[in-house]
C-alpha cells in the first residue's frame, strides 16, 4: 500500500510498483535526513527544518501540506532517455537529483474584482510565474514586473503563442483572451469582464502552488552532492557497472570544489569500440567517457549548453558527431548553433 490522498474528492490508487532490479539511479525522498542537506548551504539549518517538515513518503500524493518530491517533477533520467548496447545488454543512463518542493492550496471562491485578464493569467500563467508576476528565478521562471520596458505586446503575444526555451507554447488561447492577458501584463488593465459565458466544467476545488526547487540561498541544491550522475547498468543482471558525478557546479569548483554534477538534458551515444558521447549538463561542457569503465576521456567547453542528444553520421568515410547548443534553459547563456566534431 502507498499514501492515499488527503484531498477531497481525489482518490488515489492504493497501491503502486516497486521495481526489485536494477536499483534506482537516483536517491529517493525517502532516503533524505536532515543529514542529506549540503555542506554548502550557508542557510543549512533553515533547510534542515524545512526537510524535517517535509512529507517524504514515496508515492506521497498532491496535498495542502508540502510533498519533498524526489526525484522532481522532470524525473531523474529527464526526457533525453538511456543510450544502449544490444549486443552485451548494457544501458547508460545520466541522472538528475535534483528535489522539488509540490504543494496544493485550495481554490478560492471567484474573485469578482480581478479582471479578466486577470483571471486568463491565473489560469494560464501563475503556475510558474506566480501569481504576484515576480516569478522564481532560481527554477528558471522569469519575473513578469516591468515587462512593458522591455518588450511590445507583439513579441510577448508570440512568445505566449509559440513558447520559447522550457516554455511550452498556448496557441489556443482565444484573441479575445489574448488581449486582456496581454493588458493585464502590461499594466493597462480595463477590469473588462465577460458575465455572458458561464462555466461548464466542474469548478476544481485546488490548484498548484508552483514548481519550486529545493534550493539553497545561493540557487544551488539543498541537498548534497553529487547533484548529477551517469550510469552503465547491466541488464542481465541488473548491477550497476559504474556511476560517476557528471558535471561540475562552476561557483563551487572555482573554490577547488569538484565532483558535485549538476542538472543535465539530454542523452548519450554510445559506439561499439568503447566510447560514450554526452553533452547534457548546466556547465556546458561536450565530454566522451570510456563506456566500459566511466574514466572521463575529453571534454571541451560548447559555446551555450547542448540541451540535445548528439547525433553520429558519416560523410565519405569519415564519421562526425553533432549537437545542438540551444542553451537558454536553466538561465544559462543562448546559444542556437549545431557544433560538429570530426572523428579520427
């Protein structure tokens, strides 16, 4: 059996899998003491009373009271996925663990007050960007204030459309709609109301608070290192062959700090006589591993993160790997290039 819901009117499912093999790759919140929270941490013990107050039960469901999810909402493999050798049945996984905080609030009655544009951003906007606009930075959501002096309606009317970076895109927001979020977020709010249409779906009694990281007072995890890993996995057998920190934290490792890991998107290709691509991590670096062993091979520093999985082809014979550094997740640096490198 697992945690069943405090929330009325939801039900959970009272029972979940627990997979015997292989192992998890990444730590679970259940695993978490106050003696998990970072060496780094100059504000510890603030984040050991928040861990302590924390629900940590695996399979803890949505509630009014904070849920320490982990790993986070974007998994601990991340959408980039494993790379793998078929012929001896070898995986190679990279890893995040990286804790979010999950939390629901009831819904209050209709506010007659708010405007409709207003009411457009709460439910469309707020999620991420808070409802006050001041957003969460350190989880990569922007503020919202000011966004008048920096850009025209035009181009936040795009954006809003077709999503850029970790945004995804809301093409289905109606013109009407459109314009009222748009003056809401301008300042220029017309408290216009729309009275004729009434709701037709079932009013939901709760929302999200927001996707908030478990971080220190410096942005960084609250928890200790490594903050990224990368795994060889044998399958016949489900033991582990390797795993290693992947990635570097650049703030700690300028203070001789080094092995921490840190966030990564994307996954590995893997080639026959031994070798491991990868770009992935925040740190923005292109490395190669030795797949039978994890030894780090070459790494070089990209332009802007790569986000991707590269991609291996060839042209006349001669073998080429390619990545996309689209950088910009995170609040790294933009980068929209395809870097190539030859293979010798």
């Amino acid at each position: 059996p697992v945690p069943a819901s405090k929330l009325k009117g939801e039900e959970a499912w009272p029972t979940q899998p627990f997979p015997v093999a292989p192992k998890p790759f990444a730590r679970q919140s259940v695993d978490l003491t106050e003696k998990d929270v970072s060496p780094y941490a100059e504000n510890s013990e603030e984040l050991k009373g928040l861990l302590k107050m924390l629900d940590k039960r695996i399979y803890a469901p949505p509630s009014i009271d904070p849920v320490l999810l982990f790993p986070g909402y974007d998994g601990a493999a991340e959408w980039g996925g494993a790379a793998a050798d078929p012929e001896n049945g070898i995986i190679y996984v990279n890893s995040n663990e990286m804790p979010w905080i999950m939390q629901m609030e009831a819904v209050d009655e209709e506010n007659t007050s708010a405007s409709f544009g207003e009411r457009i951003y709460s439910d469309n906007c707020a999620i991420c960007h808070r409802s006050d606009r001041t957003g969460l930075e350190f989880s990569g959501f922007p503020s919202l204030i000011g966004l008048k002096a920096t850009k025209t309606k035009e181009e936040v009317a795009i954006l809003i459309a077709q999503g850029k970076g970790m945004m995804t895109g809301f093409p289905e927001i109606p013109d009407n709609e459109m314009e009222a979020l748009l003056d809401f977020l301008f300042d220029e709010n017309t408290k216009q109301e729309v009275t004729s249409e009434k709701q037709s779906t079932y009013p939901l009694p709760y929302k999200h608070k927001g996707y908030t990281k478990f971080l220190d007072s410096k942005g960084n995890p609250a928890i200790t290192p490594p903050w990224g890993t990368l795994h060889a996995i044998n399958l016949n057998t489900g033991e582990y062959i390797w795993s290693i920190p992947f990635g570097e934290t650049p703030s700690l490792k300028a203070q001789g700090i080094t092995g921490t890991g840190c966030e990564n998107y994307g996954g590995a290709v893997v080639t026959e006589n031994g070798l491991l691509f990868i770009g992935a991590t925040k740190d923005g670096y292109f490395r190669v591993f030795d797949k039978q062993n994890g030894n780090l091979l070459w790494e070089y520093k990209l332009p802007a993160p790569a986000f991707a999985t590269p991609a291996m082809y060839e042209v006349n014979g001669k073998q080429y790997i390619a990545i996309a550094c689209g950088g910009e997740k995170l609040g790294t640096e933009k980068g929209n290039q395809i870097i190539a490198f030859a293979l010798e």
